[in-house]
C-alpha cells in the first residue's frame, strides 16, 4: 500500500482516552479523513502481544501480563488506511522498535513532540523534543528509514510553535529535511492550554510555506470546529489539511458540518457510539467516559450514564434516551467545551499529584496527544 496522502483532509486529533477505535470509527462515519489513535508511549506497546481478534475481525495490542487489557485496537477493514498510530518516545533506538511492532496494521506513525504534560515533557518526549531538536530530528531520521521505507507507510511529526516565528521556522527546516511525510502544527505554545485562543496569525503561513518547499503538507491544528474553519485557513494561511480536537470532543459531528452549529444533536452521537462501543466490546468504564464528554451536564442522562456499569446497565439508559429529543445549539457547545476545559484542569492536577513517569524504571503510560 502507498504511503498515505495527507493533502486536502480534515483529521481527527490525538486525544488521550476519547481516541479509542469505536471513537475513530464514529469520526470516520461522520466524514473526519484520518483518525489518529491516542499517544502510547513506546515502552507500553512493546509490553504487547498482537493477537488477531477472530470474533471482533480486529487486531488487539493486549499487554503481554494481562491479555484482556487492549492498549490498542484496529480493524484493517475499517481503518487501515485512515489509523495514525502516535508515538511518545524519546529514543531513536525505542521509536523504531515499537513502530515496527505496529507499522503493518496502520497507515502511518506520528511522533508526538508537542504534548505539554509535567509527566511527558519530565521524561523527554513530548514537547521536551523541541528542546532536543537533535533527538527529535534523530527520531524522526531513524523512522523514516527503517520504518516508513520498510512498511511504505507514511512518518509524520506534531508540533506546538516555539516561543518566536524565528524559532519555530529554524526546527520545521530541520524536521523537514528528515524525509517525513507531513507535519502538523499546533498553534499554541507550550504553556498553552486549550481554552486559550491558538495564534496561527505570525506563524502558520511561514510553516506551510518551509514544508510546501520541502514537498509535504501541513497539517493547522488549533480552534478549528467545521468544514468552514478548515476552508478558510486554507485559503489564509495556505496550509493543506486542519486538524479538530476540541470540537470534536464537544460532538464528533463536526467532521460533517458546515458551520460549527450545524452539528447533529447530542442524543445521536450517544447513541451510535454506544451501539459502536458495545459491538466492539470496548471497556465499558472507558465507553462510559467517552459518552459522558458528549452528553450535557444537565440532562437527567447524564447522572444516569454515570451510574451505569455495564452493558446491560447502559442498554436500559439508551432505551430512555430514544424518548428525549434534546435540541442543539451554540450555548449545548460552549458549555461542553467548559465542561472539558473544567475537567482537564482538574485531570492535570490529579496526574501532576500521582504519576511520577521514570522512563529507566521502564514504568510507562499512554499520553494525551
């Protein structure tokens, strides 16, 4: 198979715990066209066995101590030119090896070099690689040559900008030069959150302009919510392809939508992921999770989805909900984004507070995007 063809697409974001594959596969049936999974840290896939799934018709990444715990899961009927597998690493030696594990049942390998996470950056990988730029550049060599040559697959880089235009330009020439096949940038620095507004104005064009010069497309990541988002950076900045996190956090529709309110209602994306959670036997505290960033804090189901534990349980909440009719508009989306700006900074204070990542120790864990 050829590498894949980054140009002229509107993709789904790496996002930890929400990027599982029923999510991906909702986000493909809703016109996203690419879908990269969430960061695994090299060490954790390399934990794994691959087991073909006979029942699920998958591919299963279990941990090699406990078979019926999936780090990562696939079906090359669905996604296996549209899955972007997101490494964390901070080894050329690591990188290659636990892309080599994987690179057969995906379309390409990303590495993460812009996660700003205390627990990521700490340990080298992440947005650490950008002040490493030659560890990030002698990753990034090292995957293209024995993996993406090996596998023709495709070998990409994330990115946030730097601390200036000059800064930033400096490392995209040195990353392209690397033979990767494209390169996505988010337009916010480091110690940027999401709810802040990303800054694309002194920086993307001079990006998309370093990377159409060395052949390969740019990927815009940061506030794009729809199809009329995408467009328009296109045509301002001159970038090839947008990439949608929050939004699609806030409802997955937005791959389809014109306008961010053109979104179908939220009771529909519940819905069809349950019906795509359960029919791929995805954990279901996970599922639960997933379907708790999509429905309203207020609804009644929302109390109700967070007291089910089971299948059985969450079959006789969806039952309920084919009853409601909720409607969709602008002020259901904001507060679903403050809702998941709430969480997250609730979430970085319990992570910073309990997880102490020691990459030597081989202790390892799979990382937000």
């Amino acid at each position: 198979m050829p590498p894949v063809n980054y140009a002229g697409k509107l993709v789904l974001a790496p996002m930890v715990r929400i990027g599982e594959f029923p999510f991906r596969l909702l986000a493909l049936k809703y016109g996203a066209d690419l879908v990269w999974g969430p960061e695994i840290v090299d060490r954790k896939i390399l934990d794994c066995k691959r087991v073909v799934n006979d029942k699920l018709h998958t591919i299963d990444y279990v941990l090699a101590s406990n078979a019926s715990q999936v780090i990562f899961r696939t079906d090359k009927r669905l996604e296996k030119d549209k899955v972007i597998f997101q490494l964390g690493t901070a080894s050329p030696e690591l990188a290659v090896q636990a892309a080599s594990k994987v690179a057969a049942d995906v379309a390409g390998i990303d590495l993460n070099s812009g996660c700003p996470k205390h627990f990521s950056v700490h340990s080298g990988m992440g947005a650490g690689l950008l002040k490493t730029p030659d560890k990030l550049v002698a990753i990034l060599e090292a995957l293209v040559t024995e993996v993406g040559k090996k596998f023709d697959i495709g070998i990409s880089v994330k990115i946030r900008i730097l601390d200036t235009p000059e800064e930033t330009f400096t490392l995209v020439r040195r990353l392209v030069k690397t033979g990767i096949s494209a390169l996505t940038v988010h337009c916010r620095k480091v110690p940027m959150r999401p709810r802040e507004r990303a800054i694309p104005d002194e920086y993307l064009a001079g990006i998309a302009e370093i990377c159409h010069a060395a052949g390969i497309p740019c990927i815009a990541n940061g506030d794009v919510t729809c199809r009329d988002d995408f467009n328009r950076i296109k045509k301002q900045y001159g970038v090839d392809s947008a990439m949608i996190a929050v939004a699609a956090e806030s409802n997955v529709s937005c791959f389809a939508a014109k306008t961010k309110n053109d979104v179908k209602p939220w009771s529909e994306i519940v819905k069809n992921l349950y019906d795509l959670c359960k029919s791929t036997d995805n954990h279901y505290s996970n599922s639960k999770f997933m379907l708790l960033r999509f429905t309203p804090g207020k609804s009644p189901m929302y109390q109700r989805i967070a007291q089910s534990k089971s299948y059985k349980q969450g079959d006789e909440v969806m039952a309920e909900l084919a009853n409601e009719q909720p409607q969709v508009n602008e002020r259901q989306l904001d507060g679903n984004k403050r809702k998941l700006e709430n969480e997250e900074r609730t979430t970085d204070k319990r992570k910073t507070a309990k997880i102490n990542l020691d990459v030597s120790s081989g202790v390892t864990v799979s990382l937000v995007g």
